[in-house]
C-alpha cells in the first residue's frame, strides 16, 4: 500500500513538511503537483498515520477505513484554515511488481559467468590489497580500461560432454588477458596458479631492475658509417622466414635483487639489406690456437653460407696468422670440397700460434681484394682481429672482420658456451669411467685422470659430475690443501680399497711453480701436474707403507681431436651462419656468440678485456 499526497493546499510557502508512515520518513517542500509516495514495509506501518510539521500549525490523525480511498486532512492555527488531499492506493492494484523469476536469475547467473565479472571484481580487490597503492580508484579503473576476459569459444557437439560429467570435472575459468599493446606502453602482469589476473598495470623500471643495477646497451661497429653501403636486397629472400632487424636487441637475463650490470646485446641473423654486393667479395677464414671439435665444422658451413649468398672468391688460410702474410699458403674453398670435413676431428687449414703484426696482416689482405675476414680462435686471436678491423678503417679500405670464439675450456666471458665444449665433456666422460673401471679393477689402486682447463674447469667438473665416480675433483679456481687432499685419498683407500681423482691441468699454476715461460700465441706454460701429483700420492702411500698402485690416463689430445656431437655440430652452424650474416649486413670488429639462449652480436672487447669465465 502507499499514501500519495496528491495536493497540497494551504501551505505557506517555503514550509517545510515532514511525514511520518510507520519508519518511512519523508520531508521536503511539497509541491502542489507532483504526489509524494510512500511505500508500504509492514502490515501496520502506516496505519495510523500522522503528517507533522516543523513549524507547527496544527496536527490531524487519519485512520484508514475500509473501502475508502481519498481522505481530505484539515488543519487550523491561529484562525487559519489548512488542508491537503490524500489518496490511500494498493500497490498490487496500481503497479505491477517485478518479480525474480527464475528465468531473470539464470539470465543474470550466465551474464556474470560470461563477463567473468564475479572473478574480476574478486581479483581486483586482491590486488588492491597486495599492492596497496596510494590512489586505489585510479589503480582499479586503470584495470578496468585496460583488462579484457578471453572469450571461450563454445563446444562443439564433438567434444560435448554430459551434463553429469560436466559437473563433476573441474572447470577452469577464462583468463584475463591484458589488451595488446606496443612496445612504449608494455604492461606488467601477475597471475596466480590458476590464471587468474592479480596485476596489471604499467611495466617501471623498478619492476625489471633492482637498484643500483645498471642496463647497457652495446653498440657494434657498422662500415656503412664510413663507406657508402651497396643496400642489395638479400638473396636469401626464399630460405629465410624471418630477417632481423637492425634495431633488434636482446637484453641479458635479469636477477630481481643483483646489482650487476645488465647488457643489451644486437640480435644476431640475416638482414635484408646488405652492406656488399656479394659477387663483386672475396672472403677469408683464417683458425688460430689450438684444436677444438667442431673446427671442421665452422669452416664447412662459413663456405656453404658465403655460396648461399653468392660469393665466389673464398680462400682457407693455412698456417694461422702466420699465413695470412704468406698468399702461398692460401687455398681455395668451395662447396665441393668442404662437404664431408664436418665429420673430421681438427682442422683443414692448420691452426698455429704467432702473430705477424697487424700492419703487414691488412696490407696483404688489402692486396687480395679482401672484403670479409673470418677468424676462429680465443680471446688472443680476437684482440689480433680487433686491431685489423681498426686498421683496415683508418686505411679506409671497406672490409668486414668477423670472429668466431673458439675454447674447449668454455672460459669465454659472457657466452653461454663456446663449440665444441660439450664434444670434450662427452669424451672426459669416457677417461673417468676408463679410471675408475682401472681403480675398482686393480689392488689397491687410485685411478688417476688430468682433464683440459688452463684457468677454468669446466671440463673436469661436468664430466665429473657426469660419470658419477669422481671421488674428488680438483679445479683451478678452488684453494687446495694439498695436505688434506692427500688424507682424504688415503681415508678413502683404507675404507674403500679404491679412489678415482680427476684434476685439472690449470693446477699446475696453482699447487706447484709453473716456469713462466709462454707459448707463441702468449699463453703461460702450465706446469704438467699430472704426473707431479702422481708422485705425490705415491711418496704419502710409501711413508705410511701402505701397499698402492696409480693408473693415470691423460686424454687431452683424445679430447680436442675429436669431430663435433650433434649438439656442437648444430651450435656450429649457427655460429657460422650468424657470422656471415653479420658480414654480409657491414659489420666488423665483432664476434658471435650465444647469451641467455639469444644468438647474439658482440663488440670483440667483450671477449678480449672482460676476464675469463670461471666456475666460481
């Protein structure tokens, strides 16, 4: 039931009118035109019913009766004569209710379901709670204008399931996804478990980068800023799916909390632009330094590559830096003979130590008509290469000079491996096993093996850890006590009857006097430790005379003499094919590598004047 005062007749103007009906209040002017409705809440609550006012002029009490509608209210004061007209109306007989049909509930519950609006709403107020930002209405309608919900796509009759059966699995609701955007406005989203959304706002600084940390960009050596470039449109249209751009970077991965610095690194891959005409090139591959696997390998797919692009004109330089000054020693390359070399240990074209200066190096090569240099070899050869690219731009003679980082001891800093790596851990591997089958096989034996790593040991930990039977491995970055280590083994032969220790051959520098002395290509000569601790052992064992016997396998030049695994074949090709794409596009004074799984180009300093990677 409700009460509408449908006049007001009267009442001096500006009154102000409040009207009681059981606990409904109303009060206003009324005006004289527009009724005032008071809906019913309880059975009695406006009954009776009492209008009073704030400046008192009088008071009246209506009683409803039964069958009557319109009641006329008077009221007097001081002589004055008021009133107003009201009309009792049941609510049923003048306005349909809605009612809450089933059907308007079901389509509310599928209009929620549809919009994940319950799940949104509910995500939002936890990620309110978790963020606690200073303005939370501003941070709730930025998730508002920027959240969409995935659309599911309906099932299909096919995949259908019954109505039991959907009940009782699981089901996941849609994720919310944050709409697309570009690269100036990237967003920074947090999902729980289950995908759904508990973040998404604008990516800071802050949100990548700890403080204190620092982000690098690289930049690399591009001779289209001394020479004008060729700019052919690439021949490898056909064959490449996607070319790289040259504003392509990768960044280094970032440890929330580490305050090392973190560098952007020049994707590496082909361009569609190149710097050189390729039929007009000559190219040279020139390897220095000791073998590796994989050699073979880089060499073969430098070839294929330059042919892939149309150079004619490739020449192996033999001998190492040493025959780039010697044309003689220079021989020809072509598809046909480098086809089966990848299945070959070592190298085609000779690799030396030495180096001739740099100046007769470009001269000789400015001769030739050369206009890509290839390198493969480690931090030494590349400083050589370094100064070659300098050289040949102060010449201004248009050449590209690419490097190839070549290590088995996987000490190049910043990469994440170097080729043929992984080819000498699998082969360590066969030493280790090869002693401890010698140790457990033999009285009173320690199985004894020196592994390759100058200054890191790399290859003497994963193979190591790999074989599973090293008792103890020493490596080149630990502090040893020789004392101690000698204990241990004879603990170990008094409890086991057998010891397997694997020790790298940069011990040499570390448990005994090297004599300083250094090879051609610069490096320390090592002091052989190997059979220096063999004497060792035996000299403690004859002390405490105790019965022994020591099985010492060296495989070092088993090790790198090897051809590559398919993992280091297929790294290989990658590295050769970046390293003539980045030829091809104009760029010198680099090397290529691969960083947190990203092929990347690098300024040859990274290599040359960062320290050697270490295990610690």
């Amino acid at each position: 039931m409700e009460v509408v005062v449908e006049n007001a007749i009267n009442i001096p103007d500006g009154s102000i009118l409040s009207i009681r009906a059981g606990n409904v209040r109303r009060q206003g002017t009324l005006p004289a035109d527009k009724p005032v409705r008071f809906a019913q809440t309880g059975p009695l609550d406006a009954c009776p019913f009492k209008v009073d006012l704030f400046a008192p002029l009088g008071s009246s009490r209506l009683v409803l009766r039964p069958q009557s509608g319109r009641y006329n209210v008077s009221f007097e004061k001081e002589g004055k004569q008021m009133g107003m007209d009201l009309v009792v109306r049941d609510l049923t007989a003048t306005e349909d209710k809605p009612q809450a049909t089933e059907e308007s509930v079901n389509d509310t519950e599928a209009y929620l379901k549809k919009h994940e609006l319950q799940h949104f709403i509910q995500n939002l107020i936890t990620s309110v709670l978790a963020e606690k930002p200073d303005d939370p209405f501003g941070y709730m309608a930025h998730h508002l204008n920027n959240a969409r919900v995935k659309e599911v796509p309906p099932p299909t009759p096919s995949t259908a399931v019954s109505h039991q059966r959907r009940a009782m699995v699981k089901q996941q609701p849609p994720r919310l996804v944050p709409r697309k955007k570009g690269f100036d406005q990237p967003s920074f989203v947090v999902e729980d478990y289950d995908g759904n959304l508990l973040t998404l706002r604008e990516l800071e600084a802050k949100d990548i980068l700890s403080p204190g940390c620092e982000l690098r960009r690289l930049r690399i050596q591009s001779l289209s800023q001394a020479f004008l470039p060729k700019n052919v449109k690439s021949p490898l249209t056909d064959i490449v799916s996607r070319f790289v751009s040259k504003d392509a970077y990768a960044t280094q991965a970032v440890t929330l909390g580490s305050t090392k610095c973190v560098y952007q690194m020049p994707l590496a891959g082909a361009r569609s632009s190149l710097h050189f005409a390729p039929q007009d090139m000559v190219a040279t591959v020139v390897t220095c330094g000791g073998l590796c696997p994989g050699l073979n390998a880089v060499i073969r797919e430098l070839v294929m590559m330059l042919a892939q692009y149309g150079v004619h004109k490739i020449y192996g330089i033999r001998g190492g830096y040493k025959g780039v000054v010697k044309p003689e020693m220079w021989m020809e390359l072509t598809p046909d003979n480098v086809q089966d070399i990848n299945s070959m240990g070592g190298t085609i074209l000779v690799s030396d130590r030495g180096n001739p200066t740099e100046e007769e190096q470009v001269q000789v090569l400015m001769d030739m008509g050369v206009r890509a240099h290839f390198i493969i070899g480690g931090d030494g050869t590349h400083r050589g290469a370094h100064e070659c690219a300098d050289l040949m731009v102060e010449k201004n003679w248009n050449c590209s000079v690419v490097g190839i980082p070549k290590t088995i001891d996987n000490d190049i800093p910043m990469l994440d491996c170097t080729f043929g790596f992984d080819t000498a851990c699998m082969e360590a591997e066969r030493a280790i096993k090869a002693g401890y089958v010698e140790a457990t096989c033999n009285a009173n034996c320690v199985g004894l093996v020196k592994l390759m790593g100058r200054h890191s040991g790399f290859i003497a930990l994963h193979a190591g850890l790999a074989a599973r039977h090293a008792d103890i491995v020493m490596l080149p970055e630990m502090e040893i006590s020789l004392e101690k280590v000698l204990r241990h083994i004879l603990e170990l032969m008094q409890s086991k009857g057998h010891c397997l220790v694997v020790v790298a051959e940069g011990c040499g520098d570390t448990l005994l006097k090297s004599s300083g002395e250094v090879d051609g290509g610069g490096n320390k000569k090592l002091a052989d430790v190997g059979p220096w601790f063999r004497d060792k052992i035996v000299e403690r064992f004859k002390q405490v005379k105790l019965p022994l016997t020591v099985k010492y396998i060296d495989p070092t030049y088993m090790i790198r003499a090897i051809p590559p695994n398919a993992n280091d074949s297929v790294y290989c090709s990658m590295l050769s094919h970046n390293a003539v794409h980045a030829a091809m596009a104009g760029y010198t004074g680099i090397t290529v590598g691969q960083v947190n799984s990203r092929h990347v180009m690098l300024p040859i300093a990274c290599v040359t004047k960062n320290p050697q990677k270490r295990w610690t």
